[in-house]
C-alpha cells in the first residue's frame, strides 16, 4: 500500500466506528429518513421486471437497513462498510428476519476488490461525502469496475447545487430543516458534516461520474433541497494500470 493512499478507516466527522454512534444511527435517521419507502421508490425509478435476478453492491451500507429491505428484490447483494461495529449490527439484523441473500464484508470505497463477477447494480447512500473529491473520482473509478457495461449506479448523498455566492444562507436552511426534523444532536451532527467532511457543488460530482464512464441517465433533487440522487449507466470500461488497494490502510 502506497504512503499517500487515503485513510478511508479513519473517520472524517462522525466516527461511526464508536459503539455508541453506531448504536443510534438508526434511531437518528429514521427521523427524517424512511428506508422501506427509499428502496421502493428506488425500484420503481429503475424500472426492471426482473430484479430477482440481478446482483448489487450496496457500498458504504451502514447497518444494512437498505441491503434488508432490499434483500427480497434482489437475487444476490454485496453489503460493504468500513466501519465493524456497523457491519456486526447489519448481520444481526439479518440473522434475525433469517436473510441469507446478503454477504456483509468490512471494506470501503478504496479497499473494496469485488473478487465475483461484475454486478447488474452499485449503489451507495449518504457516504460518498466521507471522500474528498480526488479520492471520490478514483471509487468512482473501481465503481465502474465492479458493474457490467450497462449496469446502473444510483448514487444518493448531500450534493450541493446551489451558487456557491449563496452559501451562507444555504447552509444555514439545511441546519435548520434537520434540527426541526430531529433536534439539537442532529443539528450538531449536520453542522460537523458541513465542517468536517466532503460533500460537493453538483457539477463537480456530475463531471466526475462522466469521466469514470457513467452517463447520468436522471436526477432528482429530494425533499429537503439538500439530498440528490442520480440514475447513471455504465457506458464504458474503464481500467487502471498497476493500482491495487486491496489492502487496509492503517490507523
């Protein structure tokens, strides 16, 4: 492993490796956030008949409560994280509504080498913004490698679209809507997302997706005015010369 290869297991923000985090996530997020819903309306905006068929890769899955809901639709998924004690709840949960279609692996974004064969769908949820935006371009990058062309990567995050000339009432707005839906710890936790971590303007995110080989087939712009989410295909190879992160890096 290289020297200057990112540290994605050391938490920018958050750190949703603490047992106590990890414990509350759910519980946090089912505030304004409604999984069952966000895995039916991902369906329906993907169209297919057949998903009982297809494999997917949930990247940056959390506690697994989009892999489990999921998990009914779809023949076979790949939930990954890096963050242990997440992934040991994820596994609970499954174990116990008896879920034998989902393979849990602790990897991340950079680290993840999808050893099966190339999946029909890559998705990944409020977590792409824990990379800042080189190290976003190179997942997108191994993205593309884990799909078969004409796979579908749905890509759901904070992503900034408003003039950056606005910026300070923007953000002010996005704290304000979130300490309304779920009080004063998550607007201290949105306040260090903004601090802290890594989302990006839109455009940034959208030239990158086309530069890892993906065509933004739609985008959406949800509720709160903060979250975006894109349908984009693979529509062409992309490889990298002697690059291999497979390894963890360390602490």
């Amino acid at each position: 492993m290289e020297n200057w290869v990112y540290n994605e297991y050391k938490h920018c923000g958050i750190d949703y490796s603490d047992l106590k985090q990890a414990q509350i996530y759910d519980q946090q997020h089912q505030k304004f956030r409604n999984y069952e819903k966000e895995v039916a309306d991902f369906l329906q905006n993907l169209a297919l008949d057949n998903t009982e068929d297809l494999t997917l890769i949930d990247l940056a899955c959390g506690t697994g409560a989009t892999s489990i809901y999921a998990s009914k639709h779809f023949k076979k998924i790949y939930a990954v994280d890096v963050s242990e004690v997440m992934i040991e709840q994820a596994i609970e949960k499954a174990e116990e509504k008896n879920i034998t279609n989902i393979e849990f692996i602790n990897s991340g974004f950079l680290s993840y080498e999808h050893q099966e064969e190339q999946v029909d769908i890559v998705l990944t949820k409020s977590a792409l913004h824990h990379l800042p935006d080189f190290w976003k371009q190179i997942a997108l990058l191994k993205m593309n490698q884990m799909l078969k062309i004409g796979g579908v990567l749905y890509l759901f995050d904070v992503i900034f679209h408003f003039d950056p000339l606005e910026y300070c009432s923007k953000i002010n707005q996005f704290i304000s809507t979130y300490e309304t839906a779920a009080g004063e710890q998550l607007k201290a936790e949105v306040e260090t997302h903004i601090r802290d971590e890594f989302s990006t303007f839109s455009w940034i995110i959208e030239g990158m997706l086309i530069r890892a080989g993906f065509k933004v087939e739609k985008n959406s712009l949800l509720q709160d005015g903060f979250i975006m989410e894109y349908f984009c295909k693979k529509v062409k190879d992309v490889n990298f010369e002697n690059y291999n992160t497979s390894a963890k890096n360390s602490n």
